[in-house]
C-alpha cells in the first residue's frame, strides 16, 4: 500500500510485466471494467474470450478482439 496525495493506494500488476508506478488515470467504464475482470482472476492467464464476455457480454462489438488489443495497450501507456 502507498500513500499518494493523502490518500491510500493499493497497486496491482496486470497485462503481465507492464506496471506503472503512479495511479492510473482510468475514466471510461469498459477500463474499469477489463481492470475489474483482470483482478478478479489473479496469477492465470485469462482468455480473450473470458474478457470479450465481461466487457460487452452477449452483445459484443464485431470487432470485440480488435477493441479489446486498443484497450489494453491503452492501459500500460498512461
């Protein structure tokens, strides 16, 4: 746990070796929610399939896979 700006934080690592060491700026709910499933499966590997489910559920995107690739590269890089 770390103190930042008065404020308790606890840090996880998720997409594999990726981390940052300042909290992460997520503001749309599809974020929050691939955070979300990513956390709820801690140290395994989750499966495309499981996250496309999770984010859009049976009214996935065409470009479900495609989405999901942006999402979480746009995570790492903030």
């Amino acid at each position: 746990m770390f103190a930042y700006s008065g404020v308790d934080i606890t840090l996880f690592r998720v997409l594999g070796l990726q981390a940052v060491d300042r909290s992460p700026a997520l503001r749309a709910p599809m974020e929050l929610r691939l955070l979300a499933a990513l956390l709820c499966r801690p140290n395994v590997v989750v499966p495309v399939e499981d996250l496309i489910a999770a984010l859009w559920g049976e009214q996935k995107p065409p470009r479900a896979r495609k989405a999901l690739q942006v999402m979480c590269g746009g995570c790492g890089s903030r």
